[in-house]
C-alpha cells in the first residue's frame, strides 16, 4: 500500500503522524528544518486537546510536558524584580467536570513536540529532518529537496502558514493575513526564581523599553515575547531591561512571529489535505490556533484510516473539508472578534455583549462546536446554549460526546477508544446485541449516565471514532436499521465487517 506523507514536521504534522499510527496507518513524515524547532511558540492547550492524547496514549507524556506553577497567576510589573511578591498566592488547579483532563499548566511547543516525535516513530511514521517537499500533484505525486520523486496514496500538507502543499495545489486563501506588529519571541536561561525569588507563570512587563509578556517555559528558560524586529543586541537590551536586575542569562534564540489570519478555500485537493496552520491560521487571543490544529489531524486520520483499508469509501473524506472548514470559519470569527474586544474572551461576565456580536463563551469554542455533514445522520447543528457547555453536550447527531466518570478512572469517552462504539440506554440491552451483529463494539450505560451523556432510556447514541455523535435513536433495537446507518455515514463500497 502506498504510504501517507505529511509535509511538516512541526506540532501539527507529527500529531497527525501520531495518529495516523495509532489508527494502524504508517507515515512519512518530511521535515525541512534539521532537528525540532527549540522555540516555545503556542503554549495553550484546551482539554479537548488533552482528551485526544489521551486516546493515543500520550495524557502521561503530555501532562509531564506542561510547565506547571503553584503559582499560575500572572503578575504586572515594571520588571521581573520588581513583581510584588507579597501578592503572589498559589492557585490550585481546579479539576474541570466537563472533562476527564484538566490543564494543569501551560504546554510549551517544543515540550509537545519532544513528546510527539518519539510515539510517532513508535507508531510506525519515519521522520525524516532536513527535507523540504518542493511540490505535490492532487494525485499524490510528492517532489523532495532531494531529488527524490514519491508517489503516496494520500499526502497531508502540515506545512504551516506559508505552506508550499497549498500553493502548489492553486489552492486561494481568505482573510486579511498578517494582522499584528512584528513580535519577537527571545527564549533565554536565567535562574530568575534563585535570583528573584517566586515568579508567576506570566508576567505584563511594563516597563516602557522592554514592554511585552514574560512567560516561563521549564527548566529555567524565559520567553519574553516584545514587538519587533530587533537586532540581537536590542534582543540582549530588551532582556536584559525585562529583569530588571543584574542577573547572568544566555539567549538561545530569537523567532519573530506575526499574527495572521488567513484561510484555505478548500482544505482538500484529490488525495491531498491541509490540516494545522496550511489550512488556516487564527490570530492568537484565545489560544484556538494549535488547538484547532491538532484536531484537524484528529478528525482527518480516523477517516484516512478507514478509507486505506477498504471500510469506507471516498465520500468520507470529504467530509474532512466540510466539518474543518465550517468550524475553522466559526473559530477564525470568534478570534476575529476576542481580536477587536479582548473582553469578549477574558470578561466570563460579558454574556450580554458575547450575544449582542455572535461570541461565543471561551470553552464553547474548543468544546462545544458541531459538525454537519454526510457523516452525521440528521445533525443538530445549533447547540442549545452559546455559554454553557454542560447544556449543550446533550447528546445531539453532531455534537461531542459528554464525559461522564462510569467508574473510577474511566469515562464515556474511553468507552470509544478510536473505535465505532454503541452507547445503549439502560432499558435498551437488545442495541448491544444489535451492535454485536453488525460488527460492533457496545456498551450499556447506566441510567444516570446515560441520563447525563443524552443516549434515552430505550434507545441507543452511535458514536464515530473521534467520539461525536453521529446518530442518535429512541427506536427498539435493529441491526439492520444500524448498518445501513453505518453504510450511509461511511460511504462504505460493500458491508465491512472492521469497524474500528
Ligand atoms: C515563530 C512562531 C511563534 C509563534 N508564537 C505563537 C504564539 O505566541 N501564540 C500562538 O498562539 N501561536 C504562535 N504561533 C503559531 C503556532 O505556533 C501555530 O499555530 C502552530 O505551530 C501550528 O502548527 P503547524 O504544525 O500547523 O504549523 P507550524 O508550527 O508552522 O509547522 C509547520 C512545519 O512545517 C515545516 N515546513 C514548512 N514548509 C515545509 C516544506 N515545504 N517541506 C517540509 N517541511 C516544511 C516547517 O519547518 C515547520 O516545522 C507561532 C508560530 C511561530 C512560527
């Protein structure tokens, strides 16, 4: 079988690597620059995110990768030394009920990615550094620096906002692009807690020849993030200005980085497809970009998977563009708007004026988006609240399933496990033997649970591999009704009996 390729090897391209792996699909992924970026870049991760390393299990390698602080607070101060220490306090970290996975931190780039390559490599892909993809055919003829010519059977454009797979593919983009001022990221060492004292996760800089955030990334590494461009010396000054005191550090390095918003038109070509920041880039309020990313890759490689091995057909795939494209334009809005009104994100009280402009509520955002398309039968797109997420995971074709601990240390979504699953009502045990018939995996809910998840009482919720319902039933148990259902969503050529 001809291999997949992904073009990129950054966050997003080896995430899809990974899970392409865990879906049994092995990768080749094609890297440009020599050896992972060292810098920190994106660092906000949303328990969705969490959730899907947690399905390919990585949530211990992940959770070990955050930056982690008793004191999450963020401070404003003129400089690091003179950050009011007395007022630092710790804050726990409030386990969130919605999910099984709750941020504890923030998650540097560079930490994901060093977790990202090993398991992608251990679930099959080959990561090659040093090679640029130079052109791509929408039949899946892939060109490198090197001269090599590869024909794949699928090919994942990864390559990040300029991407070279899009451009190739004639593929036009929207939006206004480069949006902010030029902001250099200077990652530098110091050991400012030995030197300083506490220091808070994120400190404002206030002092007027060094203005910008000062975040700390782990193991003694700074990122203060100012405007640009700077040559290195202004990059020492600024640094040096930001510390306010005399203490020894050593840049590492300086990225300048511009806020952009830009997306693809289609996010698909034949047997190409754009996932990450080549598909669309998002400005930054909100931490959507990389989060939005990751789970491009997520809702792409299950179908890639299914349609390799013969247990769906073509159409499957391009649903990938109709559920990522919608939900790229309704997360670009929502961070086009936190872009003009920072309060509309940060200000949890700002219900009327979120509803007044068409902002959603910050967690809705990651959590609470639908999908509507021809892998959903009868989608319910319109969620019943913008602002609550325990209202609006109820259940609905297209929306996400509801985590619900049914017993310690396992929640609905591990029932899922990547796999096509019947979640059955507690008076329904016929659609588990319904589900047996047809090839799949079932479980019988309990009826608190199912109470809480939305599966009613007699019926049954059929839950797709990345865990949004894709059909939901009242009706008494029938196995055949299930496989045509089964049949329609995944555009299947003839009844396969693997499901996963
Ligand atoms: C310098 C920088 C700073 C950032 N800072 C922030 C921030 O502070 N906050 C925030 O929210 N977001 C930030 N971002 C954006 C965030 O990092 C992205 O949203 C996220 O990285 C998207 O991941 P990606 O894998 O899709 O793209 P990228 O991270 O851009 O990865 C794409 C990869 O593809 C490789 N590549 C490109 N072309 C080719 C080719 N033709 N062949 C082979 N390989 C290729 C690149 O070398 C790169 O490794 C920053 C981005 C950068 C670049």
């Amino acid at each position: 079988m001809l291999p997949v390729v992904i073009a990129g090897g950054g966050t997003v391209g080896l995430a899809t690597a990974v899970f392409l792996g865990h879906h049994g699909v092995p990768s080749l992924v094609f890297e440009r620059r020599h050896a992972l970026s060292a810098h920190p870049r994106a660092m906000g991760i949303s328990p969705r995110t969490l959730e899907i390393f947690r399905e390919v299990g990585l949530g211990e390698a992940v959770a070990n990768a955050a930056v982690r602080s008793t004191l999450m607070l963020r401070a404003d101060a003129r400089t690091a030394a003179e950050i009011d220490r007395t007022a630092l306090r710790a804050e726990p970290v409030v386990p969130f009920d919605l999910s099984p996975e709750t941020p504890a931190g923030h998650y540097p780039q560079d930490h994901l990615d060093a977790v990202l390559l090993p398991a992608a490599r251990e679930r099959g892909a080959v990561v090659e550094f040093g090679v640029t993809v130079t052109d791509v055919t929408p039949g899946g003829r892939v060109s490198l620096s090197d001269g090599r010519v590869l024909d794949a059977g699928y090919v994942v454009g990864a390559d990040g906002v300029h991407s070279r797979v899009r451009s190739a593919l004639g593929i036009p983009t929207t939006g206004p692009g480069e949006i902010g001022d030029t902001t250099v990221n200077i990652l530098f060492h110091a050991d400012l807690v030995d030197a300083l004292g506490p220091m808070p996760v994120m400190t404002a800089i206030g002092h007027p020849d060094a203005a910008g955030v000062l975040l700390s990334v782990g193991d003694n590494r700074w990122a203060l993030h100012v405007r640009g461009p700077l040559t290195d010396e202004e990059c020492t000054a600024k640094v040096r200005t930001a510390i306010g005191a005399d203490v020894p550090f050593e840049i590492v390095g300086a990225l300048p980085w511009r806020a952009t918003a830009r997306m693809a038109e289609r996010f698909r070509a034949g047997s190409v497809f754009l996932v990450g920041d080549a598909a669309r880039a998002i400005s930054p309020l909100g931490a959507f970009g990389l989060n939005t990313g990751l789970a491009d890759a997520h809702n792409l490689a299950w179908k890639l998977a299914a349609v390799r091995r013969g247990a769906a057909g073509d159409r499957l795939l391009d649903t990938y563009h109709d559920e990522r494209h919608a939900v790229s334009r309704f997360v670009s809005r929502q961070a086009e708007l936190r872009w003009a009104d920072p309060s509309l994100h940060w200000d949890t009280t700002a219900v009327a004026e979120r509803a007044a402009v068409g902002a959603w509520e910050r967690t809705m955002v990651v959590m609470g988006y639908r999908y509507d398309s021809s892998a959903v039968v009868d989608a319910v797109p319109e969620p019943p609240s913008t602002e609550d997420l325990s209202a609006s995971l109820d259940g609905a074709p297209g929306s996400p399933l509801r985590h619900h601990w049914v017993r310690p240390g396992v929640s609905t979504l591990d029932l899922v496990a990547s796999r096509w699953t019947l979640l059955a009502g507690p008076d329904a045990a016929g659609w588990c033997g319904a589900a047996a018939a047809a090839g799949l995996p079932a479980e019988r809910l309990a009826a608190d649970v199912a109470r809480v998840v939305g599966v009613p009482p007699a019926g049954a919720v059929l839950v797709r591999p990345d865990r949004f319902i894709a059909w939901r039933t009242a009706e008494r148990p029938d196995a055949d009704v299930l496989v045509r259902v089964l049949d329609r969503i995944t555009d299947r050529p003839a009844r396969a009996l693997s499901t996963r």
